[in-house]
C-alpha cells in the first residue's frame, strides 16, 4: 500500500486562510482532531514539538509538518493550499502556500519514514507543484500525489 493512500478527497483543503505558520498549524490540527477524536491541544503539541527541532519547510514554497502520536490511531494525511503563501522559516526563504501533514501512530512506526519520502516525491518535481497549486479539485490533488509518489516501477512486471 502506497502512503499517499491515506490521502482522501475529504482530506484535502484547496483554499486554507491562514496569515503565519502558527494559524496553519493550528487548523490542520483541528481538522485532524475532529478526524481522529482526538484533543487538538495534543495534536498541536506534538506539532509544535516537532517544530522546535527545526522548519518542517522543504523549500520551493512546501511545507511537510509531521509528528507521531501516541496509540494505535491510523495514519492521517492532509493537504492544505493556501490563500496566500506565508513565513515558515524556510531554508530557502520562500514563503510555503502548500502544506501536507502527516500524522503517524507510534504503535505501527514501520510506515512513517516511506510516508515521508512518497510525499517528498510526490512534490519534488515543478510541473507537479505547478499542477498542484493550480488544481481545481480535490480529486486532482490526490491523483497526482497517488501517482507522482509512487515509487519508481520495476523493469519487468511483478507477479500477482
């Protein structure tokens, strides 16, 4: 199973208002909250934590903030386009308009670190951060991350 598969329709936000780093962070982990029923005061924390040991920022205007919580709760991704691109300390210095959290249960660890990475390959390539920030649909959004963070294809066919 590919991670970007924990990426549904409804998980995805295509005109988020927020004005800093904090407010974005603030309403993924509401959405989260009400999506997992869990407190949002928990899923901020952890947010936050993992945000003191350095930007979760990607550069090109990409943000993957993440965090693992505790028990055995599924994973959750969303996808979050800004209204307007914001500081949130990147590297580059490049405002971030586009946002993916992942959160991840700390009773199945095994597939957080491929989460990250299919993510990261998913908006590695421009035309794909293009195609994303001009999507029209949420559909869109998750076709092209479910196709684009596959990984590489094998030479020859595999066998079912």
């Amino acid at each position: 199973m590919k991670s970007t598969s924990h990426l549904s329709v409804a998980d995805v936000i295509l005109d988020l208002d927020a004005s800093s780093k904090r407010t974005v962070l603030d309403r993924l982990a509401h959405e989260a909250a009400q999506r997992l029923g869990r407190p949002q005061a928990e899923i901020l924390g952890a947010l936050q934590a993992r945000e003191t040991l350095g930007s979760t920022a990607l550069g090109r205007g990409i943000a993957l903030p993440h965090a693992r919580l505790a028990g055995d709760d599924p994973p959750l991704m969303l996808f979050a386009r800004l209204r307007r691109p914001i500081d949130y300390e990147a590297r580059d210095e490049e405002p971030v308009d586009v946002v993916i959290l992942v959160l991840w249960p700390e009773a199945s660890p095994e597939g957080f670190l491929p989460a990250l990475a299919e993510t990261c390959r998913a908006v590695r390539e421009p035309q794909v951060l293009r195609r994303l920030r001009m999507a029209a649909s949420a559909e869109e959004v998750v076709a092209l991350l479910d196709h684009y963070g596959r990984p590489a294809a094998p030479d020859r066919a595999e066998s079912s």
